[in-house]
C-alpha cells in the first residue's frame, strides 16, 4: 500500500515536498516511481528511484529535470519528492507508484500499486 | 517520445455488451504496452501488461492484443463497474508515455 501526503496551493517559483509511505514491502527492494495526472489529461511519467539491486539510480522526465528531486527514506520506508522553481504546469494530482510485481518477477515500468494521489496546485 | 493515441475517445454501451478500445502508437513498441482503469476519485489500476497478459486478480472478460503500432482493449461483456476511463501506456522508448484515454459510459 502506498499513501501520499504534501500536497497543497503553492505560488510559482515555491517549493512543496510530497512523501510516499509504503507498507507491505520495502521501497529499497522495488523501483520507485512519481507520475502526475493535470485535470482532464492521462497521466505523465515524472521519474524514477531504481532498487538498491539497481543501484538507486534517479531518472526524470525532461519537464522537470534540474528541478525535482527523489529521495528515499529506507528507515521510514518512504519515498520523496522535492518539487523546486514550480511552474502552473505543475500542477495535477501527484501519484507514487512500485513496479509491477508478479510472482519473482518485476517489470521497472508498469505501474502497480498506485497511491491514492496528493492534489498540488501552483498559481501565480 | 512516443505518441500514443486512443480511439474513440468516448463509447457509450449498455451493461452485457461488447467494448473495443483502441490504441496506435507513433513509432513501434513492440508488445511492451500495458492497460489501466481508473474510476472517479481513484487512482488507475493496472489491467493488462505486456500487450495481453492479465495483471494479478484482473477478471478473465478483459483481454488485450496487438503489436508493434496497433493494440486493442477488448471488455467481452461489460459489467457496472466497468464503466471508466482507460489508458494505455508504453514503456519501450524512453520516457513511458500514455495515451489521452478513452472513456466507456453507460448509454
């Protein structure tokens, strides 16, 4: 299960960090994944936080590279979004997603479970 | 990066009938394109991965197929709780893409 929090109205230029807390497994052992959803649109792949067995490497979508980061907590078991110089294209619902697992095997870009979603609006 | 656009964007069917959704890719992605279901105030839910196979606990009456640019999302006898808005997704070319959706109501 994965729940988000953070969300809020921001003013452009502002900062937000969302956090995704996991239970049922460990956001070490799984790809970790943002994906954000504007009102009306399908959603857009944000970035990803590979496994430990990966080498935690962080890759993001052109839109918000050089401004976004992942992190994680392995204590908490929760995963970060720290959100930077947001614009109002930012804003959508922010979701956290796993890697779909079935049985031993893992598949790093299909998106199963989701969060139930953390609303951001940035306005100027 | 790789367009993926869904057609019809709207079909209106009665419960028990047949639903086919479709989805055509800008360049090839081979079979790596996955369906989602997401209702009202929901988050989506993964249906079908890798072109046709079922996700964990997804009912037998939803079946995907295609290849390369073309894929379809076939419901064979809608039920109430099928009436959503589904997207698909590919993961083969860098970044993994949606489609605009495509929404199934009640007519």
């Amino acid at each position: 299960q994965l729940v988000e929090s953070g969300g809020g109205l921001v003013k452009t230029g502002e900062s937000l960090r969302l956090s995704c807390a996991a239970s049922g497994f460990s956001v070490a052992e799984a790809s970790m994944h943002w994906l954000r959803q504007a009102p009306g649109k399908g959603p857009e792949w944000v970035g990803r936080l590979k496994s430990d067995f990966e080498g935690a490497t962080v890759d993001y979508a052109a839109a918000v590279q050089g401004r976004f980061i992942m992190s994680r907590d392995d204590g908490d078991n929760t995963v970060y979004l720290q959100m930077n110089s947001l614009k109002s294209d930012d804003t959508a619902v922010y979701y956290c997603a796993s890697e779909y697992c079935s049985g031993n095997a893992c598949y790093w870009a299909w998106f199963d479970p989701w969060g139930q979603g953390t609303l951001v609006t940035v306005s100027s | 990066e790789t367009v993926l656009t869904q057609s019809p964007v709207t079909l209106a069917l009665s419960p028990g009938e047949r639903a086919t959704l479709f989805c055509r890719a800008s360049e090839s992605v081979s079979n790596y394109l996955a369906w989602y279901q997401q209702k009202p105030g929901q988050a989506p839910r993964l249906l079908i991965y890798d072109a046709y196979n079922r996700a964990t606990g997804i009912p037998a009456r939803f079946s995907g197929s295609g290849s390369q640019t073309h894929f379809a999302l076939t419901i064979s006898n809608l039920e109430p709780e099928d009436f959503a808005i589904y997207y698909c997704q590919q993961r083969t070319n860098w970044p993994p893409t949606f489609g605009g959706g495509t929404t199934v109501e009640i007519k």
